[in-house]
C-alpha cells in the first residue's frame, strides 16, 4: 500500500488548482457519497483550489444544465433514469469532454461506483485520474442482477483503475478485503471520508425535547436508503425482542411497501416508525433526540456508511454489524464506540440493542467516546488536507 502522500511534498502546490470531480448524484440529492463529496469541493473551495462538478442530474429527463453550490460550478447532466443503481446518460461522456476541454483541470477526481465515470478514459492522457473508491461493485447474493452483468462491468472498471495514478480507499479493512483493488495495491492510499460538522443542523434543547416527548421508551434511530443491503428488515424483526424500546427508521426507497408490511404482520405499529424521507433539519433533531443509533446492513456494499459520522458528531452511541471487509468496522469499535452484531441476525441485533438500552452510563460513554473518534479521524478538513497532499505527488 503506497504512502506517497506522506512525504511532505508543499501544500501550496495544490492551491489554485483546478479539480473536476465526477459524481453519481451532487447535492440536494442525499446519500452518503454525495453528502462527502459536497464537504470535500466546499473545504476544497475554502483552500483556494477551484473545485468544479459534472454528475448525473437526480431527476430524470431533465435538461444539462450549470448551476452553483456555495459557489461552486455543478453540471447536471441529463438521463434517462436508473437501471441497476445505475443512471443511463449517453450524452454524459460528451458534456465531461466539453467540460474538460474547457476547464483544463489539473486532476479528474472519479467517485466510484459510477458506471458514466468510465467516459474519463477519453480523457486527455497528461491529467492524472485519481479514484475515490467507495465501494465495491458487490456480487451479491440478494439481487443476482449484479452478479449477472458485473463481468461487462469489470472489464471497463479494471481499464479505469490501470489508467488511474492514484486510488483512494476508505480503510485498511476494505482495501484488504477488496479483490477488485488487489492487484492495484502499489497505487492505492488510505484516507477515510471524513464530515463538516458544520453542515449539520443543531437543534434547539426545546426542539430535541419536542421530538423525545413523541416516544415515551428508549429511542432508536436509523436512516438510509430503503434497499436490500442496508438489513432494516432485521432491524424491524429485532424490534419484535426489544419491548422496552422504540424504532425510527428514516428514509424510502424500492422496498418500502415490503418493510411496511413486515411491521404490519408483526404488530410493530405502536413502536416502529417509518416516516419516509425527511428534511436535514428533522433527521439532525431526531439524532439529537435517540438514544442509540442503529445500521444494521448486512453486506459490504455498506463500504463505510457516512450516516455514522453524522450520529458520531451528535455523541450518540452505535450499533452495527460485523461485515468482513468493511470499514463499518472500524469506524464503529465494538466497546468503545457502539456494539457490534452479526449481519442477518435479528436476535443478535436485539441483543446488542437491548444491552444498551438497559445501561444509560454505558450510552453515554461510548456516546462521547464517538464524538472523539470523529474529532480525531473523519473531520473534513483533515480528510481534504490528506486528499490535498495527494494532489501534490502527481
């Protein structure tokens, strides 16, 4: 595993450079890779590089348009849609051609998975790629469309990490356990992702007092895009075995009429809620208000879960699953931060759960406990410092 952006090369170097970043989606779209991405450009910005972004626009069929994000310049490309987590964007590898020409960066920056992010392989040879690695393209046991089309995939995504100078993943634990990058090791750096608290809404005691009043039990949290792999229908059977406490799982997606009827059939309603999507300002004041925060996916497509930090910066203590070759991990440690359960079992879900609903001493140190961990390793400004000396090796 290389180190190159230890050797001290001079910040200034970097400043003024012009960065494109690649993306998925970009912010208002929420989800993990893009609330890291928009922390990233903003701190980026602040450093005196001149960050730019070109991402799929969230909603389909609508027209490529330029806008700005705290001053930053974001191109939303137009698409047809997703097939397989994927936007279908034809034109998109014109649009970052055009943009390229144009804005002659210094750096392409890919946030991968991104199936459009391929298009960079047209790109200029003289710009040096670097690869955000967030995850995995997993072969999945629960959605064989994956497994089915990923050797297609593969093919381009291995053209990609050779045409690539530097690949950046998230931790040890998920470089190790990633036999995509396995071969790529010799240009890969580890640098976590990393989070502007100051991004977060900070709710009013009043507020956080309203919301705790709703629920007369312990309160657990959990949020994420309703799919397979985040495991929130473990968390709802876990439920089942903790009488003593209540369950907010925010968010939507495809299963949520499944998820709905489960807490249905389990005569969960008076102590599982599943409000749907929500505003920042409501999730933050819910997160001010839980008790425990829970993440119970159950496969390494959950390659770090972002949503951690942000429970992480309000003191909260964790829950999470054992998913080998994740970095959940090692963001959460089993008893310091949080507990840690197997991934698909709701029983040692509930165990784990109930373990810290019944300790409010042990909620509040390991509360505090992350709140340190996130100081010390996922700030976005010390995340975008290492990012920054990257940049200077190339």
């Amino acid at each position: 595993m290389s180190e190159r952006w230890e050797i001290g090369h001079p910040l200034k170097l970097s400043r003024g450079l012009k960065i494109l970043h690649v993306g998925k989606f970009f912010y208002p779209y929420r989800g993990g890779m893009e609330n890291f991405l928009l922390d990233l450009v903003v701190d980026q910005n602040s450093r005196g590089m001149f960050p730019e972004v070109i991402a799929h626009h969230h909603h389909p069929c609508r027209n490529t348009a330029k806008e700005y994000v705290n001053g930053i310049p974001v191109w939303r490309t137009w698409s047809f849609g997703q097939f397989i987590y994927a936007p279908i964007a034809p034109t998109f590898g014109f649009h970052l051609r055009r943009i390229t020409a144009g804005t002659r960066p210094a750096v392409i920056h890919l946030h991968l998975p991104n199936l459009s992010s391929f298009w960079a392989l047209l790109a200029p040879r003289q710009i040096p790629l670097v690869i955000q690695w967030q995850s995995d393209v997993v072969r999945s046991q629960f959605d064989e469309r994956l497994s089915l089309l990923y050797p297609f995939y593969r093919v381009a995504e291995k053209r990609l990490l050779q045409r690539s100078q530097a690949i950046i993943a998230s931790s040890d634990n998920y470089l190790r356990g990633s036999s995509t990058l396995g071969e790529f090791k010799h240009k890969c750096v580890t640098i976590p992702l990393g989070l502007d608290g100051g991004r977060l809404h900070r709710p009013s005691r009043e507020s956080v007092n309203t919301a705790r009043r709703k629920f007369s039990k312990c309160l657990v949290l959990s949020a994420g895009r309703f799919t397979y792999y985040k495991g929130f229908d473990y968390l709802i059977q876990a439920a089942k075995y903790v009488p003593e406490a209540d369950f907010v799982i925010v968010g939507d997606g495809p299963l949520r009429p499944k998820f709905t009827q489960l807490v249905r059939q389990l005569k969960l309603e008076d102590r599982v809620f599943l409000p749907g999507s929500l505003s920042d300002h409501d999730l933050h004041t819910l997160m001010a208000a839980c008790d425990i925060f829970c993440l119970p996916s159950i496969e390494r497509t959950e390659a770090f879960g972002i949503v951690l930090l942000e429970a992480m910066s309000f003191g909260k203590p964790l829950v999470t699953t054992s998913i080998q070759g994740s970095a959940v991990n090692w963001v959460n440690l089993d008893g310091e931060t949080g507990l840690v359960a197997l991934p698909g079992d709701a029983q040692d879900l509930a165990k784990a759960i109930s373990k810290l609903q019944k300790d409010p001493a042990t909620r509040s140190w390991m509360g505090a406990n992350a709140r340190n961990r996130l100081e010390q390793h996922f700030k976005i400004e010390k995340v975008s410092d290492k990012i920054e000396r990257l940049y200077s090796t190339l």
